[in-house]
C-alpha cells in the first residue's frame, strides 16, 4: 500500500462503516471530488474512537479480533452480549450471577474489561444493543491501549452517532413465544448544516422459561453532532439506563459431579426478594480535529453516576439422596461515580522512506466506588444458609417459608457482611508506532505507563470496633508491546504479537485491598500470538491464530508467610474465523476455537483444568437471499463440556443449538421477520457460576419483529 493511500485511510476514518470484518477495496474517488478515498470494510470502526485508537486496516493489526455488525445483530436476533459472545471464537460467557455481563475471554473470567467507543466502561450490569453500530471483541492482554485489566481481551461497543444532513426514523418492535415484548426507535434530524441530533431509544419487558422471572428495562440515548469546522468535529451524548430484573442463579449439581436435571423446573429463589436495579445516568464528549493532513487528535471525557442494588437468594449444595438444597443469600448495594478523560495524537510521516504513525496518548481516570452486603440470616439455623426440600415451587415465600425439618423459618439481610468506600485514581501515557518498513514489512512498537493509587475505607470494621481501618496502594506499571506484520501479498498478513497487561491485586470492581493483598504486587499476564489474515476474495476473509496467555501471581508461601511464591498459570489455544459472502446472496460467519489451560498449584503442579474453559466451540451462521425480498438463516454453536469449578468437582456438559431465521421486505419501509433459537429443543446448560449456580438453557422459542426505516 502507497504512503499516500495509507494516509488517505488514518484520516478518512471518520466515513469509515465496516461491514462483517470484511476486507474490501479501497477505491480512489474521482478527481472531481477532491482525491477523496471512501474506506469501506478495512478498519475498525471509528469515527475517530475505537479500540485500537488509531483506523488502522484490519490486516495491519497484530491481534486476533472480531467484529459484528448491527446488521448482523439485527438478522441473527441477538439482544445481548451473550448472544454475540456465544457466536465467537475464543470466547464465552459465564453466568455473572444472573445480574451482569460476564465474559470468558480465552479462560480469563472478566466482569470489567467493557468499552463504549473506546473508554472503560467497568461497572456490572447487562448492556443494552439498541443504540449500537457494532461490537468489537479483540482477544490477548495489551494494556498498551486499554490499560489495567484486558487480561484476556476486551469487547468494545462502538455507538450511533448524529448523521450530518440525514434525516430518517427507525423502528423495530418484537413479541416471542415467552410473552416478552420490546420497542425501539432510531431517529436523525438535521438541525444545520452542519449538525444532526440522533435519539436512540428502547423499552424491554422481560420473561423467559424460569418460573417468576421478569423484569424492564429502559434505555434513552440522545446524541449530537456538530462539524464546527472543515476539520473540527463534536459529539456529545446523554444515556439513562433503568434496569430492573429477576436474578436466576440456576441449579445445582448431582452426586455425579453432572447439572441435577431433575431439577431444571425448580427455581432456587424468592420472588420477592431475588432482583437486581440498575440506574445510570452517563454524560460523553469527543472532539477530533485535523491540524494538517498528516495530524489529527482527539479528545474524550465520560462521566457516569451508576446505583445498582443486587439481591439474591440462591443454592450452595444439594443432597441428591435426601432431595435437600441448601440455600444461602445476600443483598449488595453499589454506588460508583466514574470521570475518565482521555486523549490521543496521531501523526503520520516519513522518514527516510520509512512510514511511521504514531500514536501519543494520556488518560486520567477517577472512580468513587461504594458498597455494601448484608448477607441472609435464617432464625432456624441463626445462620445465613438453610436446608429445604427441592420442590416445585420452593417453600419460600417473602422471608417465610418451612425448612427441610418441616419447621417454619424466616430470613432477614441483616448480616452484616461488608462496607466498603474506594477512591481510585489512574494517570496514564502511552506511545506506539507503527512502522511501515517496506510494502511487505510493517511493525508495531510501543508501551504504556500506568499509576494505579486505590484507597479503601474499610467502614465495617469502624462499626465493629470504633477504628478507623483505612489502606492505600499505588502501584507503576509499565506494559510493553511489540507487534511483526509480514504482508507477502496486499491481501495477506502474517503477524507475530507479544502484549502485556496487569491487574491490581484489589480486583475489576475495588472492593478491599486487605491483607495480604495491600502488600503484593498486581498479576501479570503476557501474552504470545501468531497469526494470519486473508482476504483471499473481494468480500471475505480468514483469520487464524495460535498463542499463550501466562499469568504470573505473587502469593504469600503456605510454608513461610514472610515469604513469596510467584505462581504462574497457563492457557495455549487456537482461534479460526471465516467470514463474508461466498456470492452475492449467500453470507457465512464460521468460528472454531481449542483452548487448553491448567492451574498451577504452589509446588508447581497442575492438578486442575482452568474453569469455563471448553477444549472445543464451533460456531456457523449463514444467511441466504432467495428472492430481493424474501432472506433465510440457519446457524448452530457448539460448545464442548468443560468445569463449572475451579476443583474441577462438576461438569457443564457439551451441547449443539440450532438457532434459525428467516425476514421478508414487504416493502422499503417495513421488514417483518422471525428467529427460532434452539430449533431442535436441545437441553443444555451454557454457562454457570459455579457447581451450585448452573444456567439452565431456554427450550425452544421464537421472536417475531417488525422493523423498518423512513
């Protein structure tokens, strides 16, 4: 690729609408228009703020990654990130306690390693799709760019923005066999021209197969967009969120280690006492400009005021010949305010016929996190746990019901368990170039540095004891990367990748840094990867990679406690993706994965598999135009058994889901369309929490949508 064309593409980014990971032409306009050149389907998308900071083509980026478009979500029926998770390789989701998104990125469990348009977006809930153009999941540690965390990849959601000199209206309601029911809108109206204001917005009922389960939940997204000059470019944004939801946990496991699928009807939980809130009101800003032709910067600020209160009853042990299950139970409440400011310069030159682009970036992050538990307590028991007899429906019944002994029990969350206030500021800068040595020869060098200074008010101990229990931690970092693109074809790649990430020892959500952990230094985790791109046709593209993920984690040694033993762990897989249109009317979305892991004990040892970690996941998806009007689709996921523990004591067993669709235009203005998912009634049990807490999979349902655009 020419200097020129190559600079053509950083700059153009902001008309840069990828389609499905595709690779497809980079066509010069004609003189007339200015030497413009129209990107369609090389980069990540941008409009100045992605994932990797900087539009640089898909091919040239040294990392395995993913992308699905709206399209693709709106044809496949998805309305959630565990839809999308389960048709990608290398990844899956576990349960998050029936109250959040929880993603397995190659082994490593993440309940914080979310972006929206590039900035961390960390606290728990489940995220909406209604105002989304599309979801980037990048796979491997690289704190280059993402900073703390990202120890196994991250999944950035890239959202609408204002569409300058559009005005349209978008719709789309749906019903399923369920009862659940949604409506959304999408409008965009010019208001100069050179501004647009775009309100997304989406009302959700909720119910699915469990017994009690309901819930709403609202999203409001108001959006503008300003081109204040030539090369000078606003948004700004307002999202509400008001979540509210039943919390399922699911089922135990059996004497065999295996789901107890005699109890798949039974759900563990109260109906009044087992729920999750979720508000958040969040304000974001971006500004991009152009100083020349070959530098640009841009600048972003998002500030979020988020309440949540999750409460839960839920099973911790079953004994299968006595049909008792043992429940335990919590409430917990969390109050964050998160400011992150953050911005970036990229520059693009020559020198001595050598291309560089180089990124230059800061980030400034401060974070108010409160939380609390209490945790249940039986007056049978005078504990927080308690047996019943498994039956349909349990005898709970708003904080009364009758145990396992025939004896009437009641609960209370009054228990004490934690009270926590943390303050967390993070300072950052980082610097990468990408080098283009020679048209066959690209690398990608760079690092970041990290100040990570957490403080942690323990109030339960001053309501114990009357002393104040306050610690504090900072921990610098510096996190290298270091990237080989080999291109032996324009539309072939192949790389070589070695990233670093870390993860401060006070976890994703900050909740105490109490002994030993205030004096340990954070986990490390390096990643190996080896990979290849083709574009092998005008519209469709493979990718494969191999690589190893290592965590190293300092802990006190069981022998000496004065003493540290350094414990490393280790995840080795393979990631295929195949994706495009095989011809004009039929597009295919193939993914394979074969991830290996192993917990190292402190002898050094490997005793056990790493948890939610399948060895083999499949997943196909086609769409087929029969007519112009009339579109089918068919796909499956499989998914190999793997450990809902870390003992390793009980198994998710594998499973095949059929999932199929099909849409008709009855004209330009209104498409109606249905999505059957598990066509075949498949049993399974997807993901879990742990071997008492096992996600019970839907039976087969459908979703019928009307959607259209004016």
């Amino acid at each position: 690729m020419s200097h020129r064309i190559h600079r053509a593409i950083l700059f153009a980014g902001a008309a840069a609408i990828t389609t499905p990971s595709l690779a497809q032409s980079v066509a010069p306009a004609s003189a007339e228009e200015g030497d413009q050149i129209v990107v369609t389907g090389q980069v990540l998308y941008s409009d100045e703020i992605n994932a990797v900071k900087t539009p640089t083509p898909i091919l040239n980026v040294p990392q395995s990654l993913s992308i699905t478009t709206k399209d693709q979500i709106d044809q496949q029926g998805f309305d959630s990130i565990g839809d999308i998770v389960l048709y990608t390789p290398g990844v899956t989701q576990s349960q998050g306690e029936g109250h959040r998104d929880s993603v397995v990125f190659r082994g490593v469990r993440s309940t914080a390693d979310f972006f929206v348009d590039g900035v961390r977006d960390d606290v728990q809930y489940y995220r909406g799709l209604y105002n989304l153009e599309q979801v980037e999941i990048l796979r491997g540690p690289n704190a280059l760019l993402f900073g703390r965390g990202g120890t196994g990849g991250v999944l950035n959601r890239v959202t609408k923005k204002g569409a300058i000199g559009e005005r349209f209206v978008g719709y789309q309601g749906s019903v399923d066999t369920f009862g659940a029911f949604s409506g959304q809108i999408d409008v965009n109206l010019a208001t100069g021209e050179h501004s647009a204001v775009r309100v997304n917005a989406v009302y959700e009922n909720l119910n699915n197969h469990r017994d009690f389960y309901d819930g709403d939940r609202i999203g409001f997204n108001p959006t503008f967009r300003a081109q204040l000059a030539p090369d000078t470019t606003i948004d700004l944004s307002y999202e509400y969120l008001d979540n509210e939801r039943f919390i399922d946990r699911g089922i135990p496991s059996g004497a065999d280690g295996r789901p107890a699928e005699q109890l798949i009807d039974i759900t563990f939980a109260d109906p009044q006492n087992n729920f999750s809130t979720f508000e958040a009101h969040v304000l974001r800003a971006s500004l991009q400009h152009a100083f020349s032709d070959n530098v640009k910067a841009n600048f972003s600020a998002s500030w979020g005021d988020y309440d949540k209160v999750y409460s839960n009853l839920f099973p911790t042990a079953y004994d299968e010949a006595a049909n008792v299950v043992t429940l335990d139970g919590y409430i917990d409440t969390t109050q964050r305010q998160n400011l992150v400011l953050s911005g970036n310069l990229i520059s693009d030159f020559d020198t001595g016929g050598v291309h560089h682009t180089i990124l230059i970036g800061a980030e400034f992050i401060d974070t108010v996190n409160n939380n609390d538990r209490f945790n249940s307590f039986f007056d049978t028991s005078a504990d927080d746990q308690e047996d019943f007899l498994a039956i349909r429906p349990l005898a709970i019944n708003n904080f009364a019901g009758i145990n396992a002994d025939g004896d009437p029990t009641t609960f209370a969350f009054s228990d004490l368990n934690d009270d926590t206030e943390a303050d967390l500021t993070v300072y950052s800068i980082y610097l990468q170039d990408e080098i283009e040595l020679t048209d066959w020869l690209n690398v990608v060098v760079g690092g970041r540095f990290d100040s990570f200074e957490i403080t942690v008010d323990n109030i339960e101990t001053f309501i114990d004891t009357g002393v104040e229990d306050i610690r504090s931690r900072t921990d610098s970092d510096f996190s290298p990367r270091f990237g080989l693109i080999l291109k032996p074809q324009e539309n072939i790649s192949v790389y070589a990748s070695y990233s670093e990430s870390f993860l401060p020892r006070s976890g994703e959500q900050f909740t105490d840094i109490n002994p030993p952990d205030d004096a340990l230094d954070p986990d490390t985790f390096n990643n190996l990867e080896l990979g290849l791109k083709w574009d092998f046709a005008s519209d469709i593209s493979f990718t494969a990679a191999i690589f190893e993920v290592e965590q190293s984690s300092p802990q006190v040694a069981d022998s000496d406690p004065g003493t540290l033993d350094v414990i490393d762990s280790n995840i080795r897989g393979f990631e295929a993706q195949l994706q495009g249109h095989i011809t004009d009317q039929w597009f295919v979305s193939a993914g394979y994965s074969y991830l290996e892991g192993d917990q190292v004990e402190d002898d050094g040892s490997e005793l056990f598999r790493v948890r939610e970690l399948p060895e083999h996941t499949f997943s196909l998806w086609n769409t087929y135009q029969v007519t112009d009007r009339l579109g089918i689709g068919a796909g499956l996921t499989y998914q190999d058994e793997s450990f809902a523990d870390n003992g390793n004591t009980a198994t998710l067993p594998s499973f095949v889901r059929v999932d199929a669709a099909a849409f008709y235009d009855v004209s330009e203005n209104l498409r109606v369309q249905v999505n059957v998912e598990n066509l075949f009634d498949e049993e399974y049990f997807p993901n879990a929490h742990t071997a008492n807490n096992i996600t019970v999979g839907a039976p087969i349902n459908a979703r019928f949508t009307l959607s259209g655009r004016f």
